[in-house]
RNA sequence: GCGCCCUUAGCUCAGUGGUAGAGCGUUUCAUUGACAUUGAAAAGGUCGGAGGUUCGAUCCCUCCAGGGCGCACCA
C-alpha cells in the first residue's frame, strides 16, 4: 500500500529552498527585512547585531551553532516585530591559530617550517587556507538558518578593517595609551612568540622545593636552574630574624658557579610564612620578581634565551636546555654542599599556553602595549559615572559601563567575574612575533624605539608608511583581539563614519559621526551573544575599544551563553571525539530540530548537554506540526472564512491563546528562550494538537450533529491559531514553519513569507 | 587566598513564595483517513543536609557537605 503524500516533513529538501526565498526577498537586509519593509513603524526601533565573527581555522562546530541559533532567534523576532533590523556577518583571522593550523598542516605534508618558505609564501598559503575556511563558514551559516546581512559581511583582516586598525593603533599612540615597553611577558618558546595572560593555562605539577644555602641564608626554590644571575636576596623589613641585615648591605657567598656579591634587600613583598622567609630574585624570568626589581631599581639580567636555553651566565651550563638542567645543577649544588633538604611534595602550578601546551618561560622582553591605567580626557557623557572632559582611564571605563549599567549582562553573575577580571588587570601586550595578522603600523628609520628614549618623527612613524627612505616596518604583529576588539564599530563604517574634528583639543579620539551612516544608525548595537569563554578576550575589550575611540559602549546587553556538552557532561571537541556536527546531525534530523534542542533548556550562562535523543525529540515535533498541516488541510481550515463569527468555545480557546501569545513574547524579551520556546512547543503539541484539535475533530466530522455555524467556528478558529502559532514558532523553527506557511497561508496573505509577517 | 555557580524523576537538565516540569528511558493499553517521528494512561522526586524567616519554602537567609568555575598566587 502506498503511504500518503508528504506524510513526514523532509528537511533535506526544504531547508535550502526556504533559505534562498529569503535571501531573494531581501527580508535579511537592514533596508528591507522588517516586517514593514524597511522604515521603522513609529513607536518601533532599531535593532542590530554584530555576528562574533567565526575563527577562519576551519568548520563551524556546535557552540557556533548554539550561538548562531540563540542570535537568529532574536533577530527574526525583531525583525517580526517591525525593527529594522541589522545582523551583521563576518569571519576573524584568528591570527595565531590559524598560523599554527597553516603550520602544523604544511609541516605534516611537506615536512616545512614557515621560515623555509618565507614570509611572503606562507602568507599566501595562511591566505588560501582562511578563504577556504571562510567559504565554509559561510555556507554553514546559511545552512543553520541564520538571517544574515550578507551585503555587509566584514573579515578581520580585509582592507576596510586594516584601515580602522592602523587608525586606532596610530590614535591610542599619539593618546599615549600605546607604548613599547620592555616587561615580563608570557613566552611561549614552542610557537616563538608572545601569549596573553588570559591565553595561560595553569597546570598543577609536583615537583621538588630545594631548600638551598645562600651565604648565611636558606632560600627555596622550585627553579634551581633560573638562579644563576641571582644577586639579591630580599626578605621582610619586619621580619625578626633577619634584622640583622641592613638593606643594601653586602656579603660574599658561594654560589652555583663561584663566589658571587650578594646585596640584601628589604621588600614588604616577601611573605615571611613561606619558606624560610627568605629568597632570592630572578627578576628577568619572574613577573613577581620584576615588580620588585622595577620598584628598587635593581639590576635584571636575562638567564635563558629565547629559545629555553641557558646564557652564559650559566657557565658550564650555558647552552642547555632548561629541561635539562635542573638536575645536574642540583647535582653540582649537593656537590658543593649547598643543598640543604629536598621537599618531594611540594605541589605548583606552571603556566602553558592554551595555544600549543607549551610550557611558558617569562621572559624580559620589549613588546608594544595598550596601558590600561594611563589616564585621557573623556570625550562623552555616555558612560555613567564618567564626565566629559575629565580624566579617565581604559580601567574605569571597562568598569563602568558595566557597573553603570550601559551594558547589561545577562545572567547578571557574569558581572561578578568581569569586576574581578578588571581588578587584577595588567597592561594589555598586543604584539606577537607570528606572521599572520594586521602587522604593527610603525616604521623605523635608523634605530628602534625603547623605552628609555625619545625617538623623532625622523626616526619613527606610526599609522602609514611614510615617504622616503630607510623606513622598515616593525616585523610583528598584532593580537587578534586587538583587531575584534573594534568590531561593532570598524564594521559599520569607522573611521570614515566619524570624522575628526579639526577644531578639537582633543583629537585623538574625538570625532563627528556622520549622519544617516551605518555607526550613526545602528551603533551602539542592540546586543550581543556569545560565550562565557571570551566574556575577557573579546566582550571586556570590545568595551575597552568602544569607550575610548567612541566614548561609548559596543552593545547594550551581552547575552552570554555556556559550552556545550557531551551526555557526560564533557566539553565536546574534535579532538575528544565526542563533537556533534551541527550540519551533519541537521542532514539526519533537520535544522529545525538541531536549533529547538539547542535552545529548549538551555538558561543563559549554563552549559548546555546536547545528546542525539535531544534532537531526535524536536525532530518528531517537526513531524508534528507538519501533521497538523495536513490535517487543517484536508478539513478544508486553509480555506475557511476566517471571519466567521466564532461560538463561545472556540472564542475561549481564542482567549486563552492570547495569553500564550503574551507569554512567549515576554519571555523573548527578556531573552528567556529557553522557556519561549518551551511555551510555543507545549501549546502547539499538548493543548492545540491533543486537546483543541482531538475535540474539534467531532465538529469538523459529523455535520450531521453540527451546526452550521459551529462548523465554520471551528475552523475559522484553527486556522487563526495555526497562523499565529507559525509566527511564534518561527523564530525557533524557521524552516518547517516557512514551508507550512508557504503551501498553505501565502496565497492568502498579502505578505508573501512568514519571516517578514508581523508579530502576533 | 578572593569571588561566583551548581546539587530537582533512572540519565541530562529547566522552573517557581502556595497541589513539581521537559527530553530520553521504563510499564500498560489503543491504532488501518493528520501523525507509530502517534494517541491515552502509569510508574518514578521528603527539589543535597541542618537550622532560620514566613500563614506557607524546592524557591529567601545562615551554616555544612559534595561537585564545578573565574581571578590571584609563594620564591
């Protein structure tokens, strides 16, 4: 027997064909797709997004997935709801990830580093490999439903956003917030570069704790091997047992490699509870050290190299590799009888790099950086707490736009972690010896800049490359986030939609923005959505960046979303694994299901556990809906009066879904989706489909017991509650809710597709 | 060390100052004209523990236990 036509929904088919009736209708374009064709009705606003611009190292997974669909949700609501509506698409060059995946690659199949290739080469293969990416990216997006407005799709690194970065580097170095300096920065001599302190992952290891003699002194160590060049030995003012010693006193002790003179220092630094109260300083390989160094101007010099090698300040031990050398110092050291005990427990934490698991050596290194407590004019009102004109700094600014409320965060405890994140914040370092990337916009001529000195536009420029000869470009280039941190703004036109004002004191960030511009329609954007991981990275730099060159904030509110995870509650990555791949779990089950299940039970803030009977589950509601069709359908609902007068039940079921309606909007509006969504899906199964559809079937069936006038009720009431059901179901399951629309509805509604009819 | 979060059905998670919810799983029954990707029903929870506030607490407060996370960090 043949089963009856369309009986299950197919996504496969659909899915494509809804995708691309929007994208010709235009409905995702901030001019056209409101559902009132461009021009905010009155009383309506203006709604806009940035897309967090995906990582160009490869596919989208889940979490870009769980992103997308979370974003796509409000957007397609706004958009209903008659904003107009911008969501803004782009990828980022992810600078040192995507080298290193280059790397890795050509490493793998041509057994080349990229320095065999030069600079030159590599760059355009790093360049081929992010167009591919990106091209994926971009076909994954439209595949995961989002509506987006791809006439103005942004990349990181295109020359639109260089412009805005050499803008911003040249405007923060004339602020002064730009500056080189030569501080402790975390070396990752695996990838030869720089990592930020929030790239540092911190792992616990057990080690030995030396106990060594240092003249008349113990001190401890993990680290025999950095203590070559330790000339100081610095403990508390206070502390009784040492009063003896005078700061600054002198003494001869035997050391690693010989007699050395050791000079005492008293620092309210050291912690007289631990160890022995005592210690020695490595301020060139030690944050901690440095401060204290860099406070009594005391000497620092470098003991391993670039490269984890000793210098040779270590002698005999010169040119080893650090791994190497701890023992057989130690072995000297007990020769010489300056080993006192050995702790075999003692448990540290090391730094790596999140980047590539190498083990981070501090190093002493003249870097660029942004300095977050170097005060600058304000240059608006519009961030609570600061004043026009007066001074501020990058810190304040970070601080209150939150605390000010200008920026919300949702769930709020997020705000929690950002204050804290501020409080400890050190200067930012933004430039990394790798290739790939926006390259540092200063050019030397004759000698480099250093700290110490003063150089003259002569010998330094900073923005564009100047005339003339001689001129060399810095070889480094910048942290990603440097770049992303400009994001809402950089892709709406900045700097050219801000004009600088000639007449102003205060140049360097004041400007004009130009009327009627994308930045002056849809800046500050409405909101933003992504993940608690980057909530340091990117959402607190993004509201660095905005506030000084705009004085303003990037977005209104950050919705902030968790990680997704495994039935066993694992982070899912590739390398585990245990990854769903959106597109192709979406192949078996429809996209539909895939957003439903990523959004249904998922609070803000909390990690989200998708599994295949998640899905599954959504999918058969998919099915559902489409049955419902069919059904309405062969009752001839499709073609009712839809003004007939309706009898008491049915106005009361009416009434009721009012309340639904009100519901789900509300709960959008305060970005509860997870419960919208659950609201539309109870509605529409258990109470539209079980309840009102099971009883109305009677109605619809026997005419003979039927009064004319309930028959024509009846389905003058399915079919207004089918409609509005599609609409609230749309945001959430675009797809199956646009076909259903487009078989059944569109011939008989002016407006021709679902994702452009108003809100109910 | 400073701070945050979690602990609810067998599993994974939502939720609320007033008889507890979803997905998946389990049990029973139904079914050839929307849908077995279904329907009807059932089993299953003293909402981590102990106090307190309240007419009433799973929800608010305090403490405790277990788990997770952020930041800082000691040589």
């Amino acid at each position: 027997m043949e089963e009856a036509p369309n009986k299950k929904y197919d996504p496969g088919s659909n899915e494509g064909k809804m995708y691309q009736l929007w994208e010709e209708a235009g409905i995702f374009s901030a001019e056209g797709g409101s559902a009132s064709g461009g021009n905010p009705p009155k009383g309506r606003g203006v709604f806009s997004m940035v897309l967090p611009p995906p990582n160009v190292t490869g596919i989208l997974h889940i979490g870009h997935a769980l992103m997308v669909t979370l974003s796509d949700v409000i957007v397609r609501y706004r958009r209903m709801r008659g904003d107009k509506t911008l969501w803004l698409p782009g990828t980022d060059h992810a600078a040192i990830a995507t080298q290193e995946k280059v790397e890795r690659d050509i490493y793998k199949s041509e057994g080349k580093t990229r320095h065999d290739l030069g600079r030159e080469e590599f760059l355009r293969r790093v360049d081929a490999f992010a167009k591919a990416s990106h091209d994926g990216i971009v076909h994954q997006l439209r595949k995961l439903g989002a509506s987006l407005d791809w006439s103005r799709e942004a990349f990181t690194l295109d020359e639109e956003r260089n412009q805005a970065v050499k803008e911003a580097f040249k405007r923060m170095y004339e602020a002064g917030l730009i500056y080189r300096g030569s501080r402790i920065v975390n070396w990752d001599p695996k990838l030869q570069t720089t990592v930020s302190d929030d790239e540092i992952e911190w792992k616990e290891e057990k080690t030995n704790f030396y106990y060594l003699k240092y003249g008349p002194f113990t001190i401890a160590t993990a680290r025999p091997e950095t203590k070559f060049g330790d000339k100081y030995v610095v403990m508390h003012p206070e502390d009784e047992r040492y009063a003896k010693y005078k700061d600054g006193e002198k003494l001869n002790v035997e050391w690693i490699n010989g007699p050395v003179v050791a000079t005492i220092v008293k620092d309210k630094a050291v912690d007289p509870s631990f160890g022995t109260g005592v210690m020695t300083i490595t301020p060139a390989h030690d944050a901690a050290d440095f401060d204290i160094a860099e406070r009594r101007k005391l000497d620092r010099e470098q003991v391993i190299d670039f490269h984890g090698k000793l210098l040779p300040i270590a002698g005999e031990f010169a040119d080893t590799h650090i791994s190497k050398a701890r023992s057989l110092i130690v072995e000297k050291l007990k020769s010489k009888g300056l080993v006192e005990k050995t702790d075999e427990n003692y448990v540290h934490r090391i730094a790596t790099s999140s980047r590539g698991g190498g083990v981070i050596e501090p190093q002493l290194m003249e870097q660029w950086f942004v300095s977050v407590s170097k005060k600058f004019k304000a240059t608006s009102d519009k961030i609570n707490g600061i004043k026009k004109g007066s001074e501020t700094n990058l810190k304040e600014i970070m601080l209150k736009a939150v605390e000010g409320g200008q920026v919300n965060i949702i769930p709020e405890r997020f705000k929690n972690e950002y204050f804290h994140w501020i409080e400890n914040l050190r200067d930012w370092c933004i430039s990394r010896q790798i290739w790939y990337g926006h390259r540092i916009p200063v050019w030397y001529r004759k000698q480099k800049i250093n700290n110490n000195k003063q150089l003259t536009t002569e010998e330094i420029r900073v923005g564009e490359k100047p005339e003339g000869e001689g001129w060399e470009q810095d070889p480094d280039t910048l942290d990603t986030w440097f770049s992303s941190g400009l994001w809402t703004f950089s892709t709406l036109g900045w700097p050219d939609a801000c004009r600088q004002t000639e007449n102003s004191k205060l140049k360097t960030q004041n400007c004009e923005v130009v009327p009627g511009s994308d930045l002056a329609v849809f800046h500050p954007t409405s909101l933003l959505v992504t993940a608690y991981d980057i909530l340091f990275f990117w959402v607190a730099r993004m509201i660095l960046m905005t506030g000084f060159f705009l004085g303003d904030v990037p977005f209104k509110t950050a919705y902030i979303h968790g990680i997704v995870r495994d039935k066993d509650k694992k982070k899912m990555s590739k390398s585990k694994g245990n990854a769903i791949d959106p597109l192709g779990i979406a192949e078996t089950y429809g996209m539909d299901a895939v957003r439903m299940a990523l959004v249904v039970g998922n609070a803000p803030g909390s990690d989200p556990v998708i599994s295949e009977d998640k899905i599954r589950g959504y999918r058969n509601f998919a099915t559902k809906v489409w049955n419902i069709a069919r059904f309405l359908n062969m009752n001839e609902v499709f073609t009712a009066d839809s003004g007939a007068k309706l009898v008491a039940r049915d106005a009361l079921h009416m009434k009721e879904f009012e309340a639904v309606k009100a519901r789900v909007t509300s709960l959008i509006d305060r970005y509860q989706l997870h419960e919208a969504a659950n609201e539309i899906y109870h509605y529409l199964w258990h109470t539209f489909a079980d309840k009102i559809v099971e009883e109305g079937k009677l109605c619809l069936r026997s005419d003979a017991d039927a009064e004319a006038g309930d028959t024509a009720s009846t389905r003058a009431m399915f079919r207004e509650i089918f409609r509005e059901s599609l609409i609230l179901l749309h945001p959430f399951m675009p797809f199956v809710t646009e076909a259903i629309y487009q078989e059944h509805f569109a011939p008989f509604s002016k407006d021709k597709l679902l994702a452009s009819t108003p809100w109910c």
